[in-house]
C-alpha cells in the first residue's frame, strides 16, 4: 500500500506531501496502476488506482487551472470523462472507472451550477482506465478567440493569478510574522518561492488572515510579487485595457481567469476643451506654461469616471481591477503620465522615451485597485505612437508572409507596411480635413452628420443619409426621422464620398476643379466668386445649406496626397507596387467606406476583398483594434515582451517635405493616376462589375469577388450604378 502524495509528488518534502494528503483526503492505492489519457493535450500516463485526477493531470503537466488548491471550492478544475472504446488509446474508458461523486462535490454543486456530466477533478479519484477530457474553461492558458474578422488567438498567461491558501495559525511556540506563514505557505501549496511583498499588503495581510480564518487568496504578479490578498476566496480579478485617443478614451474590461471581455465603455477626452487637434494642445502649453498639468488632471479625472463605468456595467467594484494597460499616440502618451508634451511639437519630435513603462495605479491618480499595475505600451518613435504599436499587435503583419498595409488615419495618418520579414512605419501630416475640420460644411460624426452621399450621374442630383437615421433623404419619412437632429453638416466618410461621387458623376474634374460649365445642367453647381460650389443640402427655414466649396475640395486634396505619400514613400522603401492586404483603423479608418477611399487615391491598389475598415461602425466601437491589443497585453504576457520587441524594431521613415510636394503636384482629385500608371489592370476587370451584379451595396458586391481591382475600375463600378 501506497501513500498517493508518495508516488506523484517525490519532489515535496515530507511535511508537504502529509499536508497534501490532508487536502485531498487520505488515499490509499493498490499496486495495480491505470491508464489515464487528457484531451486535448494527449498525454498519458500509468497512476495507482485511487490517485487525485488533477494530481495524475499535474504530474503529466496538463494544463488545469485552480484557484483553490484543491479544496473542492473554486470549480476551475472541472473535467469531463469521455465514455467509450478508444482504440487510439488501447483505452475503454467508463464514468464507473471514476470515484463516485463526493461530499466536498455535492457540496460545490449545491452552491454553483455545473454542467452535467462534468467532474472536480481534485476531488474525483481514478478507478480504472479513463480518457479525460479538460475544457477549455478549465484550462489555465486557454485559447482567448478574437471576434474580428482575420483574428488571432492567443494563449491567456495574464502576469497577475490568484492563489488560495491556508496559512497556519500564530503559535506562541513559533515567532515568525504572520507575512512569513504566508509564503510558506504559498511556497508550500503552489511551489511559489522568492517572493516579495508591497507594504500596502502587509497592511492588509493580519485583518485578511482573520476575517477569512486564515484561509486568504493572493494577487501575484509575474509570479513573484504578492499585489493584493482577500479573507477567503476571491475568484475573479479584473483588467482593465484603455484607448487614450485625442477625441475619445475607451476601455475594455477583461475578467483575468477567462480572458473575456465583461464590459466595454467611452469617453469624451476633456482635453478637448484646450485644443481639438494634438497641436493645438501643444500650442496651449506652449502659450500657457503649466498648461500640461491641466490636461494631464482632465485626462485621469476621465479615466477615473471610465473605470467607475465599466466596473458598474459588469456589477464589480473599481477597486477588483488589479491591471490597466495604456495605448496612445504619443502626446496623449505624454500627457496621460504627467510628461510635457513641448518636445513633440516639432521636428525631431524627441519622446520622453520610447520604452514601455510600468508604474502603480497611485501613481497616475488611478483610483482602481490601491496596489494595481499600470502598464503603458511603448510609443515606436514621437510621430508613430503606442496606438499604432497596438495597432500592429492587434493586426499582427508581422506573422504572415502577406504584405499588409495599415492606415491609422486621423489628423495624422500612422501607416506601416510590412510583413514577417520587414515591418516600416511613418507618420504624415493629413490634417483635420478628414474626420471633418476645415471643411466648410464639415462637422465630428455625430447624430445629424450626413455620413453617405449618392450623386445622380444624369440629373447631377444629390440624396444622403445622416447618422441617427437608415434613411435616405428621398425615402418616405425622412424629415420626420431628422427632425430631432436636423441635418447639421457633413462628416469625415460623408466629405469622402460627395467628393468620390462629384467626381464619378463628372462634377468634380480629374484635377479638382468643380466644373462650373455644368451650372446649367443643375442648379445646384452655383458660382462662388471665381470658382464654384455644389449644393448637397438645400437651406430650411431652421438651417443653412450644405455647399461642398473649392477649397473643400482643396483641403482634402492635399490630405489624401500626404496619406499616399506616406503610402508610396513606405513602398518604395519595401520596393513593392502592390500590396496584397490593407487594414484602415481609427475613428475615420472604421467608417470610411473603403471603395470611395480607393476612388480618391487615398490608398493604393488591392484586392477589394483583402481591404477592409478595423472595428465596429458603430461610435463606442471604432478604437477596437487598439483596445483589443491593450486588451491582449493584458491577458497574453509573451505579447507584452513581443509588443516591446517589435515596436523596438519597426523601420522608421520621417516624411520630408520634398515627399509631399511630389505627391501634391500630382495632386488629382482622382487618386494618384499618374502614379499608378504601372498597375496593369486586366481587360477583363472591365466587365467584372455591372449593375445588374451589385446589390447596390457597392461594397457587398465588390467583396464577393476575389479578383485584384485597380482605381479605374473601381470607378468603373461606381459609374455603371
Ligand atoms: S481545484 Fe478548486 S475546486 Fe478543484
């Protein structure tokens, strides 16, 4: 006869393996060993019968989580048997070859639900042969399956876990701190050695201990650092992974144990009220010493209502987040941690640093969790920010031999280009024009804004949708479904197609010029002083009219010409002239139709269906993909040291001037078609697209069909509907 803790856990010391009979029960085996197979792992091994399952599973190294330690409490250790003759295996494998369900089992189903079927594998004991499956909620670094299209999984290691302990009473026989019996007994039941521990735990630790009769669970992090400790058990911690954009700062809230997402929310960025753009907040500290102190208290002030928000959305206190992690371009960067953002105003726009830094929440007024770990992501240089390292951690071009192109387009557009054997990245200086600014009629997306246009190419007349509505404006009911909002301007996507649509419809000419001898044609191309304007929403007793003016479409000329030169400088760097995926992120990039962006020249030629916007349209979801890799820092720890890697050795490329007047020259409202030359474009493409072939939904249709589309023919699509 044979003591369990004997065979399976020689390593022990004695003592150790007497205390963890003590936990599982006292189990004696004959000599007669079974086989036991885990899924989806596949390892096996030979155990006396009456051995602990998640003892056989560890002793196997099979991947089951447990918080509790085996006291029958925390459920994370749920198996399943898999019935039946496995041949594969040389196992017939019967529920009858497991111990019956036990009291400490009955005792957690009477608490919590199980499924049917399934087994604590701490308590359940091994009879016979068995296969065992562990699903994959009970697994430690389980699979954490990304929603997006083209996801990728990761492996859930987040740097901070939980431990259940029992910690031995004072005795007046034994001196030692009630912190020392602590990590004896962390060391004695989860193998943790040579930890440290912050004060603010020690504070905590002698109430914890008693309030729970000695029984505590503790926060590690990165298996070294006890963070946080609670009477009893405590089963879920959350994380915390946080956009911090110029206009918006949005959040995930990820539970640690399962890698889910249980919250998601947004804010305005307060710092709105100094500047709307990233320079003008530059300037107001350049011109207002000590200005970066107040943006710094607005921006944490919103975090700390962000963090109150989505904790109250999941039914949690703020204070269970035990980890944020920051994205940010490189001024909100700057600002969120306190740093003046001066230098960033300029060439050689020097960061404060480039490394990732960790810090307490205390440390940045985060009124999370006292002891909790802030993590910011590295910037990749002063003009390509954390947000676009996010980006590449979300996207991950680096793991494919694809090309891939991303646009982060803002008023900066952040765009890399790269593949598993080369990542380049570079920053240009687009301007406001896109997402709205400095257009006459141009407004933010929001309730009201016209968000998608349609011009008649023979009557030259218009019809539009506004956010807040799925109506067109000639649909039956419009006005009664505007009537709340009005229709109050034009937004970044809207500006994007009247321009594309003016254009297909031959009121915008291939150098820009809207072209006032088609006045006659319709009354709504009107003259404006030496050039002329076309009328998109005609004024109301309650609002003026929306005009899309020259000098609009001058300004989103020169936008769409620093984001190709941007786009062409990386190609020509990488020698390349096409690229084979492109990815468009950002608040714009999540709107924008990606057809009429092509029709423009804003990006260049690719397979339609391998081009496609980043995130959700609707507004609490455009920053998806950065809060996604903040998310997956948090959840993923090999991503983290991944993150640093890459974002270390990302190509840079500075634009220079010289760049953009080459590109602005060309400076055609229709793309860049002296540029493109070069792309042959199949004859046959010419016939791809008709308008019996499309829905109607140009972008649907276009998708559909896996064949390489250039400019030309896209806009050949867009003039036959
Ligand atoms: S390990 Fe906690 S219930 Fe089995």
């Amino acid at each position: 006869m044979v003591k369990w803790a004997e065979v399976a856990a020689k390593p022990e010391p004695v003592a150790a393996q007497a205390k963890r009979c003590s936990i599982f029960g006292s189990v004696f085996v004959s000599g007669k060993d079974a086989l036991v197979v885990f899924t989806p792992s596949g390892r096996r091994g030979r155990f006396p019968v009456g051995s602990s399952l998640l003892q056989a599973a560890r002793s196997l190294g099979v991947d089951i989580d447990s918080v509790c330690g085996g006291r029958g409490i925390c459920g994370r250790c749920q198996v399943l048997v898999s019935e039946g003759e496995f041949s594969k295996h040389g196992v017939v494998s019967s529920n009858d070859n497991l111990s019956p369900v036990s009291a400490v089992e009955q005792e957690y189903c009477s608490t919590q639900p199980m499924q049917q079927g399934r087994r604590l594998s701490c308590s359940a004991q091994v009879l016979g042969d068995l296969v065992i499956d562990v699903p994959s909620s009970s697994q430690v670094h389980k699979q954490v399956v990304r929603k997006a299209a083209e996801a990728h999984d990761v492996h859930l290691d987040p740097l901070i876990r939980l431990y259940f302990v029992e910690v031995q009473e004072p005795d007046m026989h034994d001196p030692s701190g009630d912190l020392r019996r602590l990590e004896d007994a962390l060391e004695f039941e989860w193998q943790l050695t040579d930890l440290s521990c912050d004060v603010l735990v020690v504070q905590q630790l002698q109430t914890a201990l008693r309030q729970g009769e000695w029984k505590v669970t503790v926060a590690v992090h990165a298996g070294n650092q006890i963070i946080a400790v609670w009477p009893k058990l405590k089963e879920h911690v959350y994380g915390l992974a946080v956009d911090v954009g110029s206009t918006t700062i949005a959040a995930h809230l990820c539970d640690l144990a399962s890698g889910e997402v249980v919250a998601s929310a947004g804010v305005m960025n307060p710092q709105i009220r100094f500047g709307e753009d990233l320079m003008s907040r530059v300037s107001y500290v350049m011109m207002n010493p000590g200005g970066e102190v107040e943006m710094t208290v607005a921006v944490r002030a919103a975090l700390n209502d962000l963090a109150v928000e989505v904790a109250a959305q999941a039914g949690i206190s703020a204070k269970d987040i035990l980890e944020a992690t920051f994205v940010g371009n490189p001024i909100m960067h700057h600002l969120l941690l306190g740093i003046n953002p001066v230098e960033l105003g300029g060439a050689p726009f020097a960061l404060a640093t480039d490394r990732a830094i960790t810090l307490w929440a205390s440390e940045i007024d985060f009124a999370i969790h006292r002891n909790a770990r802030i993590y910011v992501l590295p910037c990749i240089a002063g003009h390509v920010g954390a947000d676009t390292a996010g980006v590449i951690l979300a996207e991950r071009p680096d793991l494919t031999d694809k090309i891939t192109l991303l646009v982060d387009v803002g008023t900066n557009a952040e765009i890399v280009l790269g593949n598993n054997q080369r990542l380049l990245a570079c920053s240009s200086p687009t301007g406001p024009a896109f997402e709205g600014a400095q257009i006459s009629c141009g407004q933010r997306a929001a309730p009201g804004a016209i968000e998608r246009v349609r011009i008649d190419p023979v009557t030259l007349d218009a019809r539009f949708k506004v956010i807040g509505s799925d109506l067109w404006s000639d649909d039956p009911g419009f006005a009664a479904a505007v009537a709340n909002t009005g229709v109050t301007g034009v937004c970044g996507s809207g500006i994007i197609e009247a321009l594309a649509e003016l254009y297909l419809a031959g009121v915008i000419r291939h150098d820009g010029v809207i072209n006032g001898e088609l006045a006659a044609r319709n009354p709504r191309i009107q003259p404006d002083g030496r050039t002329f304007s076309y009328e998109l929403y005609r004024a109301t007793e309650h609002a003026p009219a929306l005009k899309v003016m020259q000098n609009d479409v001058r300004a989103i000329q020169l936008g769409k010409a620093a984001l190709y030169a941007g786009v062409r400088l990386l190609m020509e760097r990488m020698g390349i002239a096409s690229v084979d995926r492109i990815r468009l992120a950002g608040a714009f990039g999540s709107h924008i139709d990606v057809k009429y962006a092509m029709v423009l020249g804003m990006i260049p030629d690719c397979i339609l269906s391998e081009v496609s916007s980043a995130g959700n349209a609707a507004g609490s979801q455009t920053r998806e993909m950065r809060r996604i890799a903040a998310a997956l820092v948090i959840l993923a720890r090999q991503l983290r040291d991944g993150h640093r890697a890459f974002a270390l050795t990302v190509d840079l490329h500075q634009m220079r001037p010289e760049h953009l007047q080459r590109f602005q020259q060309v400076g055609h409202i229709h793309g860049c078609a002296a540029i493109d030359q070069g792309l042959q474009i199949p004859a046959s493409m010419a016939q791809t697209f008709s308008r019996t072939q499309c829905s109607g939904d140009h972008g649907r249709c276009c998708k559909q069909r896996n064949a390489r589309v250039s400019l030309q023919t896209v806009e050949q699509q867009l003039r036959a509907e």
